[in-house]
C-alpha cells in the first residue's frame, strides 16, 4: 500500500510528527511518500521514505504541482494537512485515491473563518474518506460547524519529541533558582493567545507577594507591540522578558528552565506547547480551551489541578500564587500525565488503523 502524506517541512516539532510517523510507516511495510511547498524544488529519502519538495507559488501554481504528484505516485491513501486539504481532496478524487484522509487543526473559533470559507471547507471535507481532528472538541466541530458525517470523523492526538532535544542549547541563558520564580508564556503573539492576561496576572501577584518572579514571553507576531506597550504602563520591564522566536533546542531549554508555563489562550484545538512541556515535566497552567485536554484521564488528573478560564483572570492569579512559593505540583505530576495520555505506539495504532480502514473505538 502506497500512502501520500502532504504537510508543511520544517523544523518544527509538528513536522517531525509527520516525518516519524513516516518513517514508522515505511517500517511496517508501506511505501510512502512526503510532499511539501517551499521555497524551492526539493528531492531527497528519510528513513526510507521519498520526500518531494516544490516551489510555492500562486494558487494556480500550488494546485497543479499537488496533482501532479497525485498522479505521479498513484497512491491508496492520502493524508493531508492546513493548506494542503482542499487540493490533495479535490485531486485524490479525481484521480480515483482509494482512501482520502484530511487531518484537520484548526478550531473554528480561532479563525473565525467566514461563511463562504465554511461552506467552501464543508465541501471539501465533505468528499473525504476521512476527517482525522486531534481533539474532541474539533471533532464535534466537524459534525456541527462543517456538516461532516459522524462515522467518518475521527479523534487521534499527537505525540512529541521534544525530549530529545533536551539541554541542548547554548545560546538560552536563562537561570533557575530558588530565589527567583521564572514563568513562561510560549505561543504566537496574537490576541488569541491572550498573553495579556499573564502579563496583568504577574502585576497583581508582585503587589501582594515578596517573592521576585520573571515572566519569560517565548514567541514573535503582530501583538507584541500592545504587549510591551502594556508592560510599561504597568512598570514591569524587570519581571517581562520577551524572548522572540525560539528553535526546538532552546524551547526544550526554556521548558526546562520555567518553575511554572502558563497557556492562556482563549481557543486551542489541540496545544502542542502544552505536551511539550508535560513531556518534560514542566509544571502547566493551562486554559480550559485546549483540545489536548480532552484525551487527559480527569479521574486520575483532576483538570481542576491544572486549568483555569481564560476568561476570569482571578483563577488564574490563584492557581499561580502556590508557584510562588514552591508548593505547586511538581514534575512527575505532569510526566506521568504526558505518560499515560499520549504514549506513541498508541498514538500510532490508532492512526494505522483509519489508514487500513478498520474499525476504531473513538
């Protein structure tokens, strides 16, 4: 069986789900083939598995190299992601793909889309075999917001590697100790993320605690320039640290170095930095609106250890304030949930199985 995975090729550990998951594939025995749009053509094997990379370019452009590579390795299954669903769709059924399957990301009320996008997106997800989500969340989505089948959804997280890059950057000199609380607040600059809510939070904690904190902001976007501006209405330039943009090496390192991350968005169909610090047993707070959370056994981790409404700004100062002094919940905590909840060859099974188009417990 020849499956066709088409995702965005970078460094980032979201890609390097895709290429493992791949590589484990191709050691199963299936022949498979990776494709992405870039900045220029591309060709080159990983583990086993044929990589094609072409130029991005206008509309037109990106759609006819997506069917010529449809054409060109004739596969069984298609698994597409973002950008790359409409065509690998449209394509994979034209073209006769037996199986078509769309990993969809994105929660509706982060983008907000349009009813002509919903209504073009419904279409195409529609004409899949499969709508693959990584949250349940998502899931209900698709049978509400995009109409799609309940029998052709299906709810897979993913898994991170994010511990293999552990203290391996040099360029991140962050210091830990006991004497100073260092919180992290990664993610995409935008209004979504709702960094603001952190940055406030810390403001009223440094007027009613003596311990000195640090707030480390992880991430670049179109939002940092309201987000410095309100840290100097609020006198915090010594406890806020913008950090820009961060490789894998140093994320792992910035996880590493946080007492405590805080995740505030208000709208996360999945989260990976959320199993990315889990993974490594940083302790989280994390908004109630990641889709990660859905795959969490709450009998056995209560979401309220762990959670707060992105919405009610004191939850979170409360949830925070035991940071402070030492007493919240520590590593293992949290790397015994990553454990339990997002274990890889679980993960993997449950891909395989939509992949060979067997019946899977959901």
């Amino acid at each position: 069986m020849k499956i066709l995975i088409l995702y965005t090729y970078n460094k980032g550990l979201l890609s390097e789900f895709f290429q493992e998951l791949s590589g484990k594939l191709n050691t199963d025995g299936f022949e498979v083939v990776n494709f992405y749009l870039k900045h220029h053509k591309n060709y080159f094997e990983q583990n086993g598995v044929a990589v094609y990379g072409e130029r991005r370019g206008n509309f037109v452009h990106n759609y006819k190299v997506i069917y010529q590579i449809i054409k060109k390795t004739k596969p069984d299954v298609i698994i597409s992601n973002f950008s790359y669903i409409n065509p690998a769709i449209l394509f994979g059924k034209l073209l006769r793909v037996k199986h078509n399957i769309a990993w969809f990301h994105t929660a509706y009320g982060h983008t907000k889309p349009s009813w002509l996008k919903v209504l073009n997106k419904m279409m195409y997800l529609n004409m899949a075999n499969w709508v693959l989500t990584n949250s349940k969340s998502l899931q209900k989505e698709m049978h509400s917001i995009y109409k799609v089948s309940k029998r052709k959804t299906r709810c897979i997280p993913f898994w991170t590697n994010i511990s293999n890059y552990c203290s391996q950057s040099k360029s991140l000199s962050i210091k830990k100790s006991d004497s100073v609380i260092n919180i992290g607040c990664p993610g995409r600059l935008l209004a979504d993320k709702n960094h603001s809510m952190v940055i406030e939070a810390v403001y009223r904690l440094k007027k009613t605690h003596t311990s000195p904190m640090r707030l480390y902001i992880a991430g670049n976007g179109s939002y940092r320039n309201k987000l410095e501006t309100l840290v100097k209405d609020l006198k915090l330039e010594q406890e806020v640290v913008f950090l820009g943009l961060l490789n894998v090496n140093e994320m792992a390192a910035y996880y590493e170095a946080m007492d405590v991350v805080v995740l505030p968005s208000f709208h996360e169909a999945f989260g990976l930095v959320f199993i990315e610090a889990i993974a490594l047993g940083t302790p989280v707070l994390v908004s109630k609106a990641f889709g990660a959370l859905d795959f969490i056994n709450s009998q056995k981790f209560p979401l309220e250890d762990y959670t707060f409404n992105p919405q009610e700004p004191h939850e979170l100062i409360y949830k925070l304030a035991p940071y402070l002094n030492h007493r919240g919940f520590n590593a293992d905590y949290f790397k015994t949930m990553y454990s339990e909840t997002f274990e890889k060859e679980v993960i993997y099974k449950k891909i395989k199985a939509v992949i060979l188009n067997q019946k899977l417990d959901n």
